[in-house]
C-alpha cells in the first residue's frame, strides 16, 4: 500500500509540481492550501506531512512551526514526520523550533525533494 503524504502549501504550482513528483514516485498524495485540513489529519492518516511554513491564508501570526510544534506535542499525531518547507535563510532553525523532523529550502530541485520523503519515510 503507497504512503500517504499530507502536502500543505498555499502556491499552486509549487503544491501542483510537489503533488506531481510525489505520485510519480508512487505516494498518495493529498494536498491543499488552507491548513484547515489539519482538522481531519486524524481520519486522513497520513504517513508524511509537508508542511509550507508561510501560508497567506492565515491572519493571525500562526505558521508552519508553531503548527509543527502543536502536532509533535499531540500524542495522537507525534509519530508523523513534518518537513517545514520555506524559502528563508533560516529554515532549518524554523524546522528545529517547530519539532519538525526536517525542512526543505525553496527553491528546490526534484532529487532533494525525493530524498528527503524517502529519508523520513523509511
């Protein structure tokens, strides 16, 4: 049975390119731009979540890391690796505070992308 990969980014092509690479490599992929979808992660299951840190649609001063932080605080969803995905200098020390499992610098190249889904998906 393919792995299940949460994908949360606001750019549709970016989101688009992930999701595309992702079911070429043989994953399911569901994905969305509003993190509200984090609502039902318990019934989606997935076994990866990418997760973008900036999305447009939050107003407040919510992000990819301190959701990151509230999942990898909850028992029920701990186990689930999160890659933060973001275009700033400082993402791996975006990833770290946020508990995330790794991070994945935009712009970035399909093999970088494939490795580390693979890497956290062992």
């Amino acid at each position: 049975m393919a792995k299940k990969i949460l994908v949360i980014e606001d750019e549709k092509d970016i989101r688009d390119t992930i999701v595309y690479i992702l079911e070429e490599q043989g994953y399911e992929v569901i994905s969305s731009e509003d993190s509200k979808i984090l609502k039902s992660i318990n019934s989606i299951k997935p076994d990866m979540l990418l997760l973008d840190n900036w999305l447009t649609e939050w107003k407040s001063d919510a992000n990819g890391q301190q959701l990151s932080k509230q999942l990898k605080s909850n028992p029920s969803t701990s186990h689930i690796p999160i890659i933060i995905i973001s275009a700033v200098n400082d993402v791996q020390a975006i990833a770290e505070a946020g508990l995330a499992d790794g991070y994945l610098r935009k712009p970035f190249d399909v093999v970088e992308l494939i490795d580390i889904v693979k890497l956290h998906l062992k």
